[in-house]
C-alpha cells in the first residue's frame, strides 16, 4: 500500500535513527534522515516527505520549532516522540501542530500503525455527502476543503478528518473515545488530550470566535459535538 | 526527667492549665486562710471584750444591790437582783452569794461553768473562760465580790460568732474556686498562645508530609520564636532541593535509559523480521532477548513510575470513567484476555474518576501478579459496596500467608514464600505501584484468602464512586 511513501525522521541520536530506519523500512516505508532540526528544515524544503516523525529533545533547533516551520508551509501529518508522556511537552507538541506523538521507546510497528492511520483519506462515502453544510461553514469531503463565509481555510489533514466525522451526524455528540478510534484509530486507552488539543486548534480555524464556539460545541462531561 | 507511672501523659497545654490553676488555688487558699484566722481573731477579741466589760459593770450592780459584808440574804433576794439585769440573749448570768448558787437561767447553772474556773474566782481572781457546751462554744467570765462572799460568772454563748465565722470561710472557699478557675482558664489562653506558633510548624510540617514542599511558616520578629521559623524553613528548603535533585535525577534517568532501550527496541523488530531465516540456535537467542527487552522495559518504567511519586511529582490525568467499562478494556488488553469478569448489575453506568491508562496498569499488574504467583487469575469481581467500588481479581496459588499481606505491597518485596519458587521473573514492583497508584486515586487495596474457602489470594482494590466524592 505504502510503497513510495516518504517518512522525514528526524532524531539526533545516531544509533536510534539508524535502528529506526532499518524497522520502518521493513514496514515499507521510504525513510529520509535528519539529524537536526536545521537539517530537518533543509530536507523538506528540498522535498517535502509525506510523514514528518520529530524527536523533540533536538540540539539547536527544537521539536517544537521544527514542528511549527513545517505546520507553517505544510498540513503534512507529524509524529511527536517525547520521552515522557506525563510531562507538558506532549500538549506543547501537539499545540505546536502535531498530529499524533509516541514516547520512548515504541515499537516501530507501533509507530507504522499510527502512520497508517494519520494517512488515512477521506471519502465522500464517509461522510454520507459530497457537501456538508454548517451555518457559514462549508465542506467538501472529497476535494478536502473547508470554506467559512466562501473563503477557503487550511485545515491538516488530521484537522480536517476531524471536522469530518463531526459532520457525519450533526447536533449528535461524540465521545472523545469514540473520536479517537475514528480518527486516529486508537483504542479505549487512547490519550484524550490528542482530541481535546485538536479541538482547540480546529476551533482557531473554523470558529468566528475561538472563544466562544458556535460549531464545534463541548458538551460537558461527554464530549464534543458539531451543529450550525 | 523520670515520670510517675500512674500519671498519664499530658500535653503542653494541659500542664501549663494545671500549674496555672495548682497556683491560684494555692495562693488563694493562703490568702483565704490568713483573712480567716484575722477575723476570727478580730471577732474573738472583739466579743470577749465586749463580754468582760459587761459582766464588769453587771457585777457592780448586783454588788451594789446586795447588802454588803452580810452573810445574810436579808435585804436583797438575789434571784430578783439576777433578773433586774441587762443581759443580752445568749448571755447567763450566775450569782455565787455565800456558797449558795443563783442562775437566772436554771439550764446554765453552775454545772456549766469549768471547775478550775469557779476555783479561781471563788479564791479572789476574776477571770474568763472558753469552753465547749452541748456543741457550741461558751465563754464564762467570773469576777469575784468579796462583798458577799460570792461571785459573778456570765456564761455567752459564742455559737452565733462560729456561725458568722462559717459563712466568711464558705465565702473564701468560693472566691478560692473561683480564682483556682480562673487561674485555670488564664493558664489554658496563655498556653494557647504559646503554641501558636507551634501549631503553624506543625501545619507547616503536615503540609510538607503531604507534597506541599514549598510550604514555609512566616518569618517571626519574636526573639523567642524566631530561630524556629527560620531553623523550621532552612530545613524545608534543604528538603525541596533534595527532592527537586531526586526528581531532576530520575528525568535524567528516563532520557538515559529510555535511548538504547528504544535502540534496542527498533532493532530487535528488525531481527524477528528475520526470524524466518535464522537457524534454531539463533531464534532462541532472539527469543530471549525480545523478552528481557520487554522485561528491561517494564523495569524502566516501573522505575521511573516510582521515583515521580518519591519526587511529589506525580500527575494523574483523571476523568470521569465508566468502571465496568475500564476493567473490561484493561482485562482485553492484558496478558491474560479469557480470565472471566462477574460484573454487578446495579454497577452499571457507575463513574469513578480515574487515570484510565494508570489504573489499567493497576488491574494488569494485579492480573500479572496472579499469573506469576497465583497460577493465572480465576475470576475478576466487580461490585458495589456502599459509596465505593470494589475491583477483586482472584487466583490459584498458594494464597498470602497473613504476615506478609502488608510486606508484599512494599517495594522489592514479594513475599517470603514467592521469593523461594524458581522461574520468576518479577522484580517485586509491581505490586508497590498499584498499592502508590490507588493510594492517589483516594482508595485502598488489601489482598485476603479467595472466596468460597478455596486456596488462593484474593486482591481487592477499592475506589470511591462519583456519587461519593
């Protein structure tokens, strides 16, 4: 399936990257190496990859600026890999822009299976409709846009997947479970804090008024839920 | 110091109440008992001068009424001399006239005067005499009349002024209580405010007990207290910097650790890719290596779990959870999926507030537990039990000897019959962290003997419900 897919890894411990590598490209994966954030940056501007995978303990430039410079020119989906999962960086990282995050060590398989998830399209089939409409909102699964009052927003692809399954059934409430099987294809232990940050950073983008959204609406204490 | 067995331990407070009050009482039962003796004196003095002079002037009055130097009782009836006196109540007077008795009062007659008083007068010498009769205090005064050969003796009865006297001592012991109470209750407000600042240590100290480690106590401008305060947060800031250090040292830990771990993990996935290649000899090599990798891992982590709640820095991340739905998840994705899980009915739809990846470890480590101990877990009981929930997973094994139900909770520890058997492969954390996770979700966690009188140990871990916090 993946063949030709092109993973930017960026790390700079040397036997982690190699040892990495070698696992991921069993999985199929084309993997392009950096060991730098700078390095990083030079990479992807000379070819943007199809998955970005930051350590966020980098000399020189750090995770989250390497993760923020991409997010600027590109809603390419990025792996975070953190050392601990109880610490700020997790929120920080995703608030920087990435999709998902993994702390060390993982199994690189696991790694693929989250890869293949964030890949994952969307299909009109999905959503029911070619052509969702919400208020001012409006979005086109198959074309993966998203227009507010006719003007067209970018949106990551984890942003839009999202957006998306909201849409499915307006006014119906989603658990944060229940989203993060959907759209990241985790189980019941999955983190809630990848749907509540995405949330936040969707909000950012669709609502007229981040702060008090008129979309994507929280319903206390069971999730979250789209209406126009 | 040695103290008395027989007394009990006091705290501060009370013994400096109690030597306040020992000293009230003391110094007003001084006070009471000197102001009584004064006026007993003072109403004595008073009373038998009173008496003397009176019997005095009565004495020349009978002397003058009687016919003097007569033996005779011609000229004046001395009984009607008697009666035309001035005597008071409570005064008797008694007439001695040539051997011949007269009371006025036939009840004190001359049987009541003291022997050796009437000696004394009847031989020239007036004199006075305090004596006891029928229960109350008499005083007699004798003065002698050469004249007629006889005497005159008042007899005055002194019970009124032992009266007065009683009430004055019941109205000192009064005020003597009354101050002994007060003393008490001054020496219980100033112990108060002894402690005081005592009490804000301890506060302090408390505070520090339960993660606070920031916690100081104001800086005192009292000479006395000031070298406390300040002894008090040197100590609490030597304290905050070691377990800053601690917890500096385990993220150092973690990162060290966690890079060839993650190293070795990629790798080892590389080789079992591999497997299908490898000759036999080579497999089993890999095979053990990917389980102590694994092994190595789980330590790691145990590890690391620990020390952050040794360095106070442990964080749950707690959500409103569905019980019975968090402990199938956890029993699906352990080790052990086919163990079977009796759920109460009335538990449906029941919510704890949990840190659902924390407390699956908790419930694996349980089940993991009984498959290294226990020969594999039998059943995992879910019920309600009042405001709480309780989750029970029960095993096989030999069960937990009563000794060592609180030992095997402690860290490295696993027991004095666990740690014998062979081929175990646990390093005796496990059971630690679910005793230090539950104890942060604000329940308990026990083991006892398997229901149903079988062999085998049941762990039981309880956890308030919503409802209940």
């Amino acid at each position: 399936m993946s063949v030709g897919t092109r993973i930017l890894s960026v790390e700079d411990d040397e036997r982690i990257r190699t040892a990495v590598k070698l696992a991921l490209e069993d999985e199929g994966w084309a993997v392009e190496e950096a060991d730098t954030g700078e390095e990083a940056l030079n990479a992807f501007q000379r070819q943007p990859a199809d998955v970005v995978l930051i350590d966020i303990m980098l000399p020189g430039i750090d995770g989250f600026d390497v993760c923020r410079a991409i997010r600027r020119v590109s809603d390419v989906p990025i792996v975070m890999v953190t050392a601990r999962a109880d610490t700020h960086d997790v929120v920080a990282g995703l608030e920087a822009g990435a999709d998902d995050y993994l702390t060390k060590p993982f199994a690189p398989k696991e790694l693929s299976a989250r890869i293949r998830a964030l890949l994952r399209r969307v299909r009109s089939t999905d959503s029911g409709s070619s052509h969702l409409r919400f208020g001012d909102l409006e979005i086109i699964p198959d074309e993966g846009v998203v227009r507010r009052g006719g003007e067209e927003i970018h949106l990551t692809k984890t942003e839009f997947r999202l957006l998306v399954e909201l849409a499915t059934s307006p006014g119906r409430v989603f658990s944060r479970e229940g989203l993060l099987e959907r759209v990241w294809g985790y189980g019941y232990f999955g983190d809630g804090r990848l749907v509540d940050v995405h949330v936040r950073r969707l909000r950012t983008k669709v609502e007229a008024d981040p702060a008090n959204p008129r979309h994507v609406v929280t319903v206390r204490g069971l999730g979250y839920k789209l209406q126009a | 110091m040695r103290r008395l067995r027989f007394l009990p331990r006091l705290g501060l407070r009370a013994r400096i109440t109690i030597a306040f009050a020992v000293g009230a009482l003391l110094m007003s039962a001084v006070l009471a008992g000197a102001a009584l003796g004064f006026a007993r004196q003072n109403l004595l003095d008073q009373r038998e001068s009173s008496a003397t002079a009176r019997t005095y002037q009565n004495a020349q009055t009978v002397n003058r009424a009687l016919p003097a130097g007569s033996g005779s009782t011609d000229g004046g009836d001395p009984a009607d001399v008697l009666a035309s006196l001035q005597t008071p109540s409570g005064s008797n007077p008694v007439l001695l006239v040539n051997g011949r008795w007269f009371p006025l009062n036939p009840e004190f007659g001359e049987d009541v005067i003291p022997a050796s008083l009437r000696d004394m007068v009847r031989s020239g010498q007036p004199a006075r005499m305090r004596f006891d009769h029928d229960g109350t205090t008499q005083l007699a005064v004798g003065v002698p009349l050469p004249a007629v050969n006889g005497a005159y003796f008042e007899i005055v009865s002194l019970g009124e002024l032992e009266q007065t006297l009683e009430s004055i001592s019941i109205s000192l012991l009064a005020a003597a209580l009354l101050s002994t109470l007060a003393g008490a209750g001054v020496g219980w407000w100033a112990a108060r405010r002894v402690l005081r600042p005592l009490r804000g240590i301890g506060d302090a100290a408390t505070a520090i007990a339960t993660g606070h480690f920031d916690t100081r106590v104001e800086a005192s401008d009292d000479p006395d207290l000031a070298p406390l305060a300040a002894s008090f947060n040197e100590m609490a800031m030597a304290l905050e910097e070691r377990i800053e250090r601690d917890a500096r040292f385990a993220s150092n830990v973690s990162h060290e650790l966690r890079s060839p771990l993650m190293t070795l993990a990629a790798s080892i996935e590389v080789l079992e890719n591999q497997r299908g290649d490898m000759p036999d000899r080579a497999k089993a090599a890999l095979d053990l290596m990917v389980a102590d990798i694994e092994r190595f891992r789980q330590l790691v982590e145990d590890l690391l779990e620990i020390s952050r709640f040794d360095a106070g820095v442990m964080h749950l991340d707690l959500e409103e959870v569905r019980v019975d739905e968090l402990v199938m998840a956890a029993v699906t994705t352990s080790t052990d999926v086919d163990v079977p899980v009796d759920i109460d009915a009335d538990l449906a739809g029941v919510v704890v507030r949990a840190d659902k990846r924390r407390l699956s470890r908790v419930i694996a480590n349980l089940l993991d537990n009984a498959a290294k101990y226990g020969h594999g877990a039998t059943r995992v009981e879910l019920r309600k039990n009042g405001d709480a929930v309780l989750i029970a997973v029960e095993d096989d094994g030999p069960g937990v000897t009563p000794e060592d139900r609180d030992l095997i909770f402690l860290r490295f520890n696993r027991g004095t019959s666990a740690g014998h058997r062979r081929g175990i492969d646990g390093v005796g954390l496990g059971l630690a962290l679910v005793a230090e996770h539950i104890r942060l979700h604000g329940g308990a966690v026990w083991v006892e003997n398997r229901t149903g009188d079988q062999p085998g140990a049941r762990f039981v871990i309880e956890l308030p419900t919503e409802e209940a916090t």
